[in-house]
C-alpha cells in the first residue's frame, strides 16, 4: 500500500468518489464527532479494479458502480453490534484515497472520515432482512466474499440505496 501523500497511480480523477464500508455504531459515531479517524479501507475505481472488471476508458460509471458494489461486500464482513443492521457505504472524494497497488477490486485506504466531505450515503432498505446473510460473510476478506455464493445473490438482489447525507443523519 502506498504511504500517505504519496502521488498515486491510479484513481487520477481526484474529482473521482471513493465507497467507505462503516458499521452503523460508526455512521453514528461520524455524526456525532463529524470526524472518524481510520484508516478505513475504501473502494474506488483504480487499474486493479478495471482490469479485474474489464472495464475501459468509456466504462468510468460501471466501474464505479462496480467499486461501490465491492463496498457494499465489504459492509457484510464488518462486525456490526445488530446482526440485522443495514449496510453502510459512504461517498467520500478520491483525494482522501491512497490506493492499494496490490488490489484488484480497487481497495485502498482512507485515513480519516470528515462528515462534511460524506457526498451521500448508499445503505440497504430497513425492510431488508442482512443478518443472514453477514452470517455467512462474516470472517471472510471481501474477495472471498464476494464469491461466496449466498453473498453475491444477496448482493444481485439488493442494490444498495442512495441516501442524501441529510437523510441518514438520524439512523
């Protein structure tokens, strides 16, 4: 993984979003304090993640559907207080990520959270029944999950929502 501050190969478009997988105690805890401090491992469009896709120079709205979809993976292996608890993925700008070389599902890392940087929040229905699935995912890294069977048709069936930040404030 690269240090902070240094210059980063991919994710060029600083102007790019990056998708943060939070418990909600932590969504909680950002609102209250307005900042989180990390790292946190977040999602963006990196090379990894495009050629781990297949995505192109004209694929940049897929791709980033794609990492937001890894993000929303990822949430399922957080440990959360309340099995049940709707998954949380923040936008944050690419600027606050340094991307691991490394990842092919475009993960890096995102040292601090500030609530005033949150673009929107992507969360689950409440109606949305997750702790079976978290069960299943639990102990396991995000690739592995995202492979894993019960996890990927729960994922292609349960496209996370977009939230205004606004929105979510009182979850």
């Amino acid at each position: 993984m690269r240090r902070h501050g240094d210059e980063p190969a991919d994710c060029a478009d600083r102007d790019a979003t990056v998708f943060v997988p939070v418990t909600l105690a932590q969504w909680r805890q950002l609102v209250a304090d307005r900042h989180l401090t990390g790292p946190f491992v977040g999602y963006g469009v990196t090379t990894g993640l495009q050629a781990w896709g297949g995505f192109g120079p004209d694929d940049a709205e897929d791709a980033a559907f794609a990492a937001q979809a890894v993000a929303g993976v990822a949430a399922l292996t957080l440990i959360e207080d309340d099995p049940d608890a709707r998954r949380m993925v923040l936008a944050v700008p690419a600027a606050d990520f340094t991307p691991d070389d490394g990842s092919a599902l475009g993960a890096g890392e995102v040292a601090a959270i500030e609530l005033s940087r949150v673009q929107s929040v992507f969360s689950d229905d409440p109606a949305v029944a997750v702790a079976p699935v978290r069960q299943q995912a639990r102990d396991l890294d995000p690739a592995t999950a995202w492979d894993h069977p019960v996890v990927a048709e729960f994922s292609d069936a349960h496209d996370l929502g977009w939230y205004t930040v606004t929105e979510a404030l009182g979850w």
